[in-house]
C-alpha cells in the first residue's frame, strides 16, 4: 500500500488515475487542490482531500507529510513557480519520488512537420514547461517527467514511449492511458526514475493530431 500525494487533484489526467488507482490497487490517496468541492464526488476512507495552492510552500509541505510518491498535474504560466515550491517542500519532508506531468516538444524533439506545427502551436508554453522541467532535471528528485502526445478522451489504454533524447513518435495519446501510466510507476517504484518519457498511441503519425 502506497501513500500518493496529488497536486492539482482536479485535473482530467489526475481524475482518471484517481479512479484508476481506486478500483486497482489499494493506495491511499491525498487530493490536493485549490477547490475541494470539484472531487468531492470520491468518497472513500483511501482518500483525504486538501485545499491548497502548489506556490504554498509551507502548506505543501505539511501535506507531504508520511507520503511516499508526489504525482503532480498542474499547469499555468507559473509553472516553473510550482516546480521550484513543489521542490523546496519535497526537500524539507525528505519525500524524493515524483511523477511530474509535462508535454510533447520540450526539448524541440518532435520531429518533421509534425514538430514544427506543434511548436508554432503551443509557442511560449514550450518554454514555460522546459523551465519547470529543467528545476527537476536539475534537483536530486527521482523524478519521472511525462511528455504526453496531444490527448484525447477515447476510451483506451494504448501507448508507447519514448527516452529524453530519442525523436517523439506519433501525434495524439489518451488521457487514460497517461493516467495507467501513472498508476504504473507509482507501483513499480524503480521504474522510470531519472527518466522524461515522451507517451504516444502507435501508429498516430501525421503532420498534426487527425482529430484536430
């Protein structure tokens, strides 16, 4: 049974690993978020529920507390911000195993015209993520970073990844399938440390996700 601290607890990725970690493994989960009431719908004596901000240094390090693996799904333009406190509180609860969600093309590693159209697309974003990522790559965390594809909302668990410094493949990724992913490393606690892992469904190549 493993404790699993999860920052932005509302998100459509955390979500999914919320239900999955519920119904396949016996996990304890603490939600942390900035509105408890959207994930007041998971009842259940394995989940405790926080109201928090991830730039609230002290506040998250109390939630860190007797955790064993902090999961974090957020997003904004201060996330470079959040990666620094969420650090800063990992360092001051000892806590050293994180899975940190990411995108595609923080590296400029995404190929052929596939990659230039998804960099003019997300632009500064880019940057913003490669920033945040640096602060990990460059702490002592076991960290894993995932670099999903676009994503979807099929109903599918599908996919393939890539390391750091091999060419990204394919365009698009299911959210459920970054979620298992999660669920995945959280109980194989050796698996993916140190590592950025690129996350696509095969055989999804093309010049810009078919859905969009």
């Amino acid at each position: 049974m493993t404790k699993v601290l999860i920052l932005g607890a509302a998100g459509q990725i955390a979500r999914l690993a919320e239900q999955q970690f519920l119904a396949d493994t016996r996990d304890n989960l603490t939600l942390y978020l900035r509105n408890s009431s959207r994930v007041a719908d998971l009842q259940s004596d394995r989940v405790t529920i926080i109201d928090g901000d991830t730039t609230d240094e002290a506040k998250l390090t109390l939630a860190m507390a007797d955790q064993d693996v902090v999961y974090a799904n957020l997003a904004g333009q201060n996330i470079k911000q959040q990666a620094e406190t969420v650090l800063k509180a990992m360092h001051a609860s000892g806590l050293k195993r994180l899975i940190w969600i990411s995108t595609l093309g923080i590296y400029d590693e995404v190929p052929g015209k596939f990659g230039q159209w998804n960099n003019s697309t997300l632009g500064s974003y880019l940057t913003q993520y490669y920033d945040a990522a640096e602060v990990l790559e460059n702490s002592d965390l076991d960290y894993t970073i995932i670099r999903p594809a676009w994503l979807t909302n099929k109903d599918e668990i599908d996919y393939e990844t890539t390391q750091r410094n091999e060419p990204f493949k394919g365009t698009e990724v299911s959210r459920k399938s970054i979620a298992a992913l999660v669920v995945k490393l959280v109980q194989d606690p050796t698996s993916g440390i140190r590592s950025s892992l690129g996350v696509n469904k095969p055989n999804t190549d093309g010049d810009k996700p078919a859905w969009y």
